[in-house]
C-alpha cells in the first residue's frame, strides 16, 4: 500500500513536471509571442480611445462649468441691480 501511494506522488510529481516543461515551450512559442504582441496592441488601442474620450468629457465639464458660472455673475449682478433700484425708489419715497 505504501509503495502504490509513492509510486503515485512519483507519477504526479513527473506528470507536473511535463506539463510544466510542455507549457514554458508553448508560452515561449513563436504563435504564442506573435499571440502577446496582438493581445497588448489591442490593449494599447482601447487605452488611447478611453484616454481620448476622457479627455473630450473633460473639457465639455469644463466648458459646462464656465458656462454655469457666467449664468451665475449675470443673475448675480441682475440683482445688485434690483437691490441697488429699490434702494434709489425708498430713499426717494422719504
């Protein structure tokens, strides 16, 4: 019984070895580089359209943000205005 689980671990050791000797030939395969090099090709294309699209929202909020604060200076000076004429029309009323 002892030597059949022995003989066991053996196999298996020498099995992982194989497909460890067989699986570092494969990776290290031409078809395998040519595999690598389109796999990060495509990768360096999706990162250059997300950058390009996170560039195109940052300025879009930034001309949005621009926008909104010119929409607030003019509501702003819109009411100094009114302020500034109703305090014209109550020192004229005294």
């Amino acid at each position: 019984m002892v030597k059949c689980f022995d003989l066991k671990k053996i196999g298996i050791f020498a099995g992982g070895v194989l497909f460890g000797t067989a699986g570092v030939k494969v990776l290290g395969s031409k078809d395998a580089k040519k595999f690598y090099i389109n796999c990060l090709a495509a990768g360096l294309r999706a990162k250059e359209s997300v950058m390009t699209t996170a560039t195109t929202i940052q300025e879009n909020a930034d001309d949005i943000l621009a926008e909104a604060k010119e929409i607030n200076r003019k509501r702003a000076e819109e009411e100094e205005a009114r302020a500034f004429e109703g305090e014209e029309s109550d020192t004229a009323e005294e």
